[in-house]
C-alpha cells in the first residue's frame, strides 16, 4: 500500500483559528491498482507549534487501518509543511 495523491481538497469553513477542517478524496495504490476513498481531516495547532492531524475515512478500506493512518498523516504534515493545502 502506498499513497499516491489526495486530490480535491477542500477547506471547511471553522471559527477557530488553530483547527483547520478538510475533505478530500485520496487515492492509494494496493495490490497495484488506485483506489480512491473520501476522507475529512483535521490540522490543529497546539500551543507548542507541534500539530495533531485526525483523520476520518469516510468509505470502507480493506486493509488495516493503523498502518494506513500513520501514512496518511505523514503525507497530510508533508503537503501541509510545503503550503499545498488550501487557503480560504
């Protein structure tokens, strides 16, 4: 399993300055072929600069999930540190 792109990321309009809300579609690579899954996720900023991202997968996904959150959140923090998220 790799990912190979989140696309169609939209920013959800949200009050608080430090939590920014998502939803996107990812497509991942198992067993050699793409499949694309809906996802929302969540980037907040805690005090100390460090960021705590959730995710929540919205279709179901044959494959165990603790390993595929782990690099989802690795490839979210990696776009996110390079400015590829969305603005409002």
């Amino acid at each position: 399993m790799r990912i190979i792109k989140i696309k169609e990321i939209v920013r959800k309009d949200f009050p608080i300055y430090y939590r920014r809300l998502y939803s996107s579609i990812i497509i991942i690579e198992m067993m050699g072929r793409p499949i694309e899954k809906k996802i929302d996720f969540s980037i907040e900023t805690k005090p100390t600069g460090q960021k705590d991202i959730l995710i929540t997968i919205l279709e179901p996904v044959d494959y165990p999930l603790i390993p595929l959150l782990k690099e989802l959140k690795k490839f979210i923090n990696e776009i996110d540190s390079n400015g590829q998220l969305p603005a409002l």
